[in-house]
C-alpha cells in the first residue's frame, strides 16, 4: 500500500498478485450485533433473535444473519487497504453458507486472487477471488468467489 498527500492508497490492478492470500484480523459477533442487524433489515426471524426459540432448535442457540457474516467480510477485507481509492466497483459475489457463526465466535477473512482480467475501457481491470471466511476454530463458515473493479495504474 502507498501513501500520498491525500491518505493511503490500495493496490492498482497492475500490482495485485495472483495466488498472493490477503488476511483480516479478526471481529467477535455480539448479541448486539445480532439485534443492531435486524432492526437494520427487518430481518426478525427467530433463528437470530429469539433465544427460547432456539433452545429446542438443532443448533440450540441464536445464530448470526448469513449476510451480517458477509457484511462484516466485506467491511473487514476494505480494511487491509488494498482496496482504497483503487477499487471502480464490486461487481460480483458468489457465496456458500456452510457453518452457522454463533454469537461469541470470532470471524476473519482470507482472500487469495485467482485471475486478473484487463479491461482498459472501464479503466482497469477485474480481480476474480476466492474468498474465505473463517471461525476463531479456523473453520470456514462462509466461502466463494468475489469480482472487483480495479484501476490501472496511472501513466506519468
């Protein structure tokens, strides 16, 4: 990552490296998180906000939004800086839910880009990755495939 008069900036697509993971730190799930979500959404549903509910429920406990999981992903991976003042647009995501995240678990994200695809009339080029996001067990809860838009380097 770079730093110029204006604040740091991320990798142009011209510096990303195929097979090079990126790794998050980690962020615990609270409760809070949990209810902040729904009220955010509208996503009530007991699974993830009603405890006695999910006493008798095979996971016996409440379990985190599938997309809150995701969010904080995403929201973790902007934070390596990669991406900053870099990235043109997120253009896809392809996701598989395999493990429930539980409140108390502690998440992290590890991105490993797979291809690079230029693409000079948008400006850059798109970035497909794996992506991977792991419980504090280093089991994988969530994982698949992200595209992005990144800019090319600028010519001086």
């Amino acid at each position: 990552m770079q730093y110029t008069e204006n604040g740091p900036l991320g990798y142009y697509f011209e510096e990303i490296e195929i097979d090079k993971p990126l790794v998050t730190r980690g962020r615990t799930v609270t409760e809070s998180d949990i209810v902040q979500f729904a009220a955010l959404t509208g996503d009530y549903n007991p699974m993830h906000t009603n405890a006695e509910y999910m006493k008798s429920h095979p996971m016996g406990q409440r379990v985190a939004h599938g997309m809150l999981t995701l969010s904080y992903a995403v929201g973790q991976l902007y934070q390596l800086g990669f991406m900053e003042r870099t990235v043109l647009a997120f253009r896809g995501l392809e996701m598989k839910f395999s493990l429930p995240v539980l409140i108390g678990d502690t998440i992290h994200v590890r991105l490993t880009v797979k291809e690079k695809k230029e693409m000079k009339r948008l400006g850059g080029g798109i970035v497909s990755a794996e992506i991977k996001i792991l419980n504090q067990d280093g089991k994988t809860v969530q994982s698949g495939t992200m595209e992005l838009l990144m800019a090319s380097k600028p010519t001086t």
